[in-house]
C-alpha cells in the first residue's frame, strides 16, 4: 500500500520535473518526453489510477494557464499520439502488444545476507544511497511514515469505534491538541463535568476498571483497542475477575489514572492509551496497570505492556496477557517495582 | 533478573559408538520490562561428557538394551544427577544401528526410563542435523553467511545438513562410514551390504577373508569419497545410487564451505586416530577425505565437536523453549510422540471451519490405525492477522471438530507458530470450560514432524523437542 502511493507520488513528481525541462528546452528533446507522455495517456485510461487521474489532469491545466508552451506540448503529443496510433493500425500486432507501464522504482538489489537482517529489524537499513542523500524511495517513505506519525497525534479516535465498544467520553482540563502537547499537567486532571459525569455512571470500587485514552495516537487505539479490549475481557471473564465501567478519555495523560482510580476506588486499572508515534509505526498502543492508583501514587508503582500493533505483541495476544498479569497483581496486592519485591 | 535452571541429558546410539552428554540450562526472560515476557535459554553449560563406549550387541541384529541403560545410570552417577532432574533432552538412535531389529523399542523404552522428560529420536535427516547443530556448524553459519554443509560421518552412516544464515536448506544421507568394511589381524571381518550392493557391477568383488591391503579396499574408499564429493558439488543425481540412503540431496544453493564432524572426523582434524581403538577403513576414509582434489576446493571450516557431535546436538540443542504466552493443561504434560499436521489457512477467504475439518480428516487418515483415533498435534503455520472476531470463528471450528475426541489422556493439541497461543487458548477456554487443551506457540514445525511437550517450567513456558521418528530402512 505505502509502497505503491509511494511510487505514485515519484511518477507525478517526476512528470512535473519532466514538463518543466521541456519548458526551458528548445525542440530537440520533445522525443524522449514524448514517451514519457504516451505511458501519460495509457496511465489515464486506467481505471484503478482513475482518481489519480483527475489530480493529473488538473495540476496539467493549472501549469496550462501560467505556461504557454506546455499546452502545446500536451496538445501536439497528444496529436502525435493520435498519428501514432494510426500508423500503429496498420501493424495490429504492434498496437495490442503497447505495454502499459506503471513507473516503478528500480528493484532493490541487496545481498542476501542483507536480506536476512532485514526480516530481524523494521530498521531502515540496506536501502542504500544516492551521492551522500538516501534515495528518492527512501526519502519518501521517511516523509510518509513522519506524515503518519503527525496525524496519529493530531487525529481524533471515531465515534464509530465508541459506540461499538459501548463506552461513554470524557474529557480531561485540556482544551485543544496545542495545549495537551504544551501542558502534561492539564492531561492529568479530569474536567469538572467528567467527575460528575464518571461519578453518577461507573460502578463504585470495581475490582478492574479498564479506561481508554487517544493520547498521542489516535490511530493506536482506532487500529489496536477492539482486540486488545474483548481479548482483555474475555480473559479476565475466564478468571472470574469482575469490570467496572469502561470509559473514554479524550486527550488523557498516563497519570490521569490516579485520579481516576482516588474517585472510583478501583482495585486494578488497565489504561489502553496511544503511544507517541515514531517512525516504524504511528499506532503502537501501551496499557498502563497499576495496583490501587491514588493521587500521588509513584512512577514506580505503574506498570507497562508497550508496542502493542500489529507489527509488535499482536493485540489479541496483548489483551489475553494482560489479564493474567492482572490476576498476579491482585494476588500480591502490588504493582511494579512492589511486585517484583513481592514475588521474590 | 531471576534465572531458572533445568538439566538436559544426551545420548547417542550409533552404529559403532555410544555416548552421553549431561547439560544445564538456563532459562531467562530476555525481553525488556515494558513487553510480554520473553523467556530463553541463556546458557548451556556441559556437565558431564561419558567416555565413547562400544555399541552393545547381543548379535548382530539386536541391540543389548540393558547394557544400554546400565551404561547410562552408570553415568548419571558421576555426573551427580539423577534421572529425575532431567526435564528435558534427547536419545538419539543412530546409524546403522536405527536398522536393528529392536531399534524402536530401544530408544522409546530407555527415553521413559533415563530421565523424566527425555525424548525419543530417530531418524537420518535428524541426525544430520543434530549433529550439525552440535558440531556448532550452525552456530558457523549463522556468523559467516556462507553456506555451509556439514558432513557427520559415524561408523555406518554420513549425514549431511547444509546451513545458510542459521538455517538448516537441506539434508542427505549416503552410506559412507568408517566400519563399513571391518578388518581382524589384516583381514577383511565383515563387509555391509550397501558395499556388497555398490561391488555388484565389479567383475572381480572384495570378500571376506581378503586382505585388508587389497588394492580393492582402497577403490571402495575411493568410491566413497567420490560420492561425497559429487553429492557436495551438486553431481549427484542418480536416485537409485546404492550409497544413497533416502532421499537426494534437498538443497539447492551451491555449498560454500564444509565441516566434517563425527568419529570419522576425528582423524581428519585431530591425531587421533591411534585412539580409535576399531580395525576398520575410518583412518583411510580420512586420509582420502583430506587429499580429495575436488574437495580441497572447499573452504574447509572446523567444527566445536567431532566424534561428539551428534551427542551433544542431541543433549544441548534439540530443546526448544515455547513463547511465553501460552494455554496448557498442566495436568495433560508430558506430551510425547505427538505427530504434527499443518492445518493451511487461506489468509484472504479465512474460511476456518472448512480448513480445520480438512485437515482433521486428513490428519486422522494419516494417524490413526484403523479405528483407533490417535491424538496429533494441529499445526497453525501461516495465521493471517486476525481479529477478535476470527480467533472466535477459529475457535468454534476447532472446538466442533476435535471437542468430542478429546479426554484427559488426549487433550486438544494446537501448535501456532505466530504468537497467537494465549488468545486461542483462553478462547477455547471461554467457549468450553471443561475440554482439557495444550496450546502453544512461536515453534516451527512441518506435517511429518513428531513433537514432544514437556512439563510447565516455574516461568510459564514448556519444553519442547521436535523431531522426527523415522528409522532407517534397510
């Protein structure tokens, strides 16, 4: 998928670096472009690139306007497109045999051996250069992945996915996306309604209260929170280790569980909360378990299941862990470094 | 960080030799704090090496079993353990001696009786490639990113196991071995019928009784190695070779370096071939092996092990360790000989019922003698992602087609080797609260792979051995 958008962008890059030549050209070199906008034309018949299409059309009509000779350039390639193809007709076998040809990068030629690393790390390595730069395949997909990692922060998590969970929203004393990323400590603090609002629809001192937050990555939870959740219900309903009520936090910090936990007086809380994206992947989802969160509950007490996604701990293997983690920590009474003591 | 100790022991039957190796591991949860816990064997350390006795017979075609497990307590006594603290390893029966009459029962009845949790294997491409594992050819391979082959050659038998970046591409099996053609004061004892088969087109064949500076003993050699060399390079190509044990070669890169290992071995690396205290051509067989023009052409590696090599494969290496995050009935372990069957599933039409009922029928053809449902191990290799949704889809098939069969003695038995056991478990689980289920995953497998499932280690994870159980043929 990233690869072919990636390789679509590169040919719509590479046609406007090619228009652009020819616009400072004189004649001569209309011949190799000239090919270049045959794959152009066949390119537009396609139906899958359809869309595309249309952007291509459109940004071809906007240089139109600023840019006299490229019309003509358009035009006459089009008309010698035209000739082409009926001197083509005379030659049947010619015409059908005309390959459609999608750009593509080059093939990738890395050593085996290279190969073999490369299924051990989602690391950008063996990709090779171009003088002292990546090269353009490369660079693209660092733009993209960042691209990603971006609207991960900036996307908000579907009223869609809520309402299947079944999980009601609150909000915490942030009011915008600026101000959750410039103030942790208004991410840590429930709003006024939330308290009301938690207050008169949770079940009161519940043995597990699992809570569910955006945080840095909405795409996380839009990609992971589903499995992980009925994975994690379904295992604590093995063990007959009884929920509260489950709720959604929009913009929630990690320490936004130790008010949470002081107002229901919850036992366990399992906080499903997006990790901050990084380049390999924009939606890893960490959950958060802590015994008897309270505020002013220590670090050291919080502990973590980080890099759930699918290219990580898979979710539903996430969800199904956690649940027994959850059944340790009630049996010590502890959590972090107080389990590790606990356990010997 | 807490570490666990268990101790494994190996042992070796082989056609001229037999030895054992007792070892510890050590367990360890090598994954960081803020992910599910992975657990590894961190450390093998080699307790007690047996000195290489003589393969006991009580004629030429039955093994003497007693001599066998007295040999082995005898052991077990000075390595200072005893056969109860062996939670996991392997016997492995070797060679010629996986022909003898009474191969099978040998090594299933020493494996119940020389350890708690030791497996019983056979098998020549198992052999290969434990003694490559053994040998540290593996290891090699791993490290250089050549394409390595190694050649165990015992007293019967040479397996071959070819590596490239620490996995096995592929194995062969030739009768080439040093007691192929034994000798008594100067004169041939005994020729193998492999031989005899291999001197059926000479005008002229050696017999017993001739003399073991025969010129024709040297040819035989010659022949040997021969084959080694064609086999090596690719050239062999003639299934019905009578030095050709099984299958042909199964590789299909180019060997780029060669190590050889086993008793054989020895003479080639070591002078030690005045210890080898057996009258039969291995010594020459060595000496060809190293003056052979086309072999020279290889890089010539060494290995950690020569005539122990298979043993301590089979004591240190056929353990595996399964992914943290499992379901088992641990009531229902040890699990032994439980054969395997790949259960394919479509990865776009994910039609799961359809698959587990083929495969369960399939299975069943295959396994169970007559109406006598045996259990098998459903082997889930190439899961697509799946959601909530499909696991429970998945689940249910399962459930409709295994449930009913299974008992106490015969639990559902699911191999994944993505990391997906604990989820299907506990799904299992929540469907149907009473069916007793094994579930486990991250281990590789193929259909014709028997699996052996140990008991639950204080951290949650099971031993397991894959292996296969296939004797030679005569």
């Amino acid at each position: 998928m990233n690869e072919q958008l990636v390789s679509m962008i590169t040919q719509l890059v590479m046609e406007q670096i090619g228009n652009k030549g020819s616009d400072k050209s004189s004649h001569e070199p209309t011949v190799p472009i000239e090919d270049k906008k045959e794959t152009l034309i066949k390119f537009h018949d396609t139906v899958v690139n359809a869309n595309y299409a249309a952007e291509e059309v459109a940004s071809s009509s906007t240089t139109e306007q600023s840019n006299e000779p490229l019309i003509k350039l358009y035009n006459t390639e089009s008309s010698n497109h035209e000739q082409s193809y009926y001197s083509a007709s005379n030659d049947e076998s010619t015409y059908t045999s005309v390959p459609i040809t999608e750009f593509k990068f080059e093939e990738d030629e890395v050593s085996e051996s290279v190969q073999a690393a490369k299924k051990h790390t989602p690391a950008r390595i063996g990709v090779g250069r171009a003088g002292t730069r990546p090269k353009t395949k490369t660079w693209l997909k660092f733009r993209l992945d960042h691209a990603a990692a971006v609207d991960a922060v900036y996307g908000e998590v579907t009223e869609g996915l809520l309402q299947k969970l079944d999980v009601f929203q609150v909000t915490t004393k942030v009011t915008d996306k600026e101000e959750y990323i410039t103030r942790p400590d208004l991410g840590r603090r429930l709003s006024d309604e939330a308290k009301t609002l938690i207050q008169s629809e949770c079940k009161k001192n519940p043995k597990v209260q699992i809570i569910i937050s955006n945080g840095l990555s909405a795409s996380a939870i839009e990609e992971n929170v589903q499995d992980v959740y009925l994975a994690l219900q379904q295992s604590l309903g093995n063990l007959n280790i009884e929920i509260g009520t489950t709720f959604y936090i929009d913009k929630g910090r990690v320490a936004l569980m130790d008010e949470i936990g002081e107002l229901l007086q919850a036992e366990v809380i399992v906080y499903l909360i997006g990790e901050r994206p990084g380049l390999v992947s924009a939606e890893s989802m960490s959950a958060y378990i802590c015994y008897q969160p309270r505020i002013g509950t220590v670090e050291a007490d919080r502990m973590v299941v980080s890099n759930i996604h699918k290219g990580g701990i898979p979710p539903l293997e996430a969800g199904a862990y956690l649940g027994t983690v959850v059944q340790k920590i009630l049996h010590y009474k502890a959590s972090g470094v107080g389990l590790v003591a606990k356990e010997g | 960080m807490k570490t666990e100790k268990i101790y494994s022991a190996g042992i070796d039957i082989g056609t001229s030799t037999t030895k054992m190796v007792v070892s510890s591991f050590l367990l360890k949860n090598v994954a960081g704090v803020t992910h599910v816990p992975r657990i590894e064997i961190i450390e093998k350390t080699v307790l007690h090496q047996s000195p290489i006795i003589k393969t006991p017979f009580i004629n030429k075609e039955i093994i003497d079993m007693e001599k066998i497990e007295q040999f082995i307590f005898q052991q077990y006594q000075l390595a200072q353990i005893s056969p109860a603290d062996i939670s996991t390893g392997a016997i492995i029966i070797t060679g010629e001696s996986a022909t003898k009459e009474n191969a099978s029962e040998v090594v299933h009845a020493i494996s119940d009786s020389a350890g708690h949790f030791l497996v019983a294997t056979a098998g020549p491409d198992l052999e290969g490639i434990i003694a490559a594992k053994g040998a540290g050819t593996l290891q090699q391979s791993k490290n250089t990113a050549k394409i390595i082959a190694n050649i165990d050659i015992g007293g019967g038998t040479a397996n071959i196991a070819v590596m490239q970046f620490g996995e096995v591409i592929g194995t062969c099996t030739l009768h080439v071995g040093g007691r192929l053609i034994e000798f008594n004061n100067g004169i041939i004892q005994s020729i193998s019928p492999p031989i005899m088969k291999l001197m059926e087109k000479w005008s002229n064949p050696l017999n017993v009784g001739d003399s073991a500076e025969d010129i024709r003993v040297t040819q035989i050699i010659q022949e040997l190695v021969e084959i080694v060399a064609k086999m090596l390079s690719g050239q062999l190509t003639d299934e019905q070779h009578p030095l050709l044990l099984g299958h042909l070669p199964t590789w299909d890169k180019p060997v780029e370096a060669i190590v050889f290992s086993g008793g054989v071995a020895a003479c080639i690396y070591e002078d030690e071939c005045t210890n080898r205290q057996y009258d039969d051509i291995g010594e020459k067989l060595a000496k060809s092996l190293l003056q052979h023009e086309q072999l020279k052409s290889f890089l010539w590696l060494k290995p950690e092990e020569t005539a122990r090599a298979t043993v301590t494969g089979a004591g240190t290496q056929t353990t595996e360790i399964s992914g943290a995050t499992i379901q088992v009935d641990a009531e229902a372990l040890p699990l032994k000989n439980v054969p395997v069957f790949n259960c394919h599933i479509d990865t776009h039409s994910k039609e799961f019922d359809y698959a587990v009922k083929t495969a369960v029928a399939q299975a069943d053809a295959l396994f169970s003698i007559q109406e006598n449902r045996s259990p098998f191990a459903l082997y889930f290799s190439q899961l697509p992602y799946l959601s909530f949704r499909d696991v429970h889809t998945l689940c249910e098939a399962i459930l409709k087609h295994l449930a009913t069969r299974s008992s106490k003695e015969i639990p559902i038995i699911i191999v994944i080797q993505s990391d997906y056991a604990k989820v299907i478990g506990q799904t299992i689980q929540a469907i149907n609260q009473t069916v007793p289920i094994i579930c486990i995953d991250q281990i590789k497998v193929e259909t014709g792979d028997y699996i052996d499932v140990g008991e639950v280690l204080p951290s949650g994870v099971v031993p397991v051995v894959v292996k296969t159980l296939a004797f030679h043929s005569k």
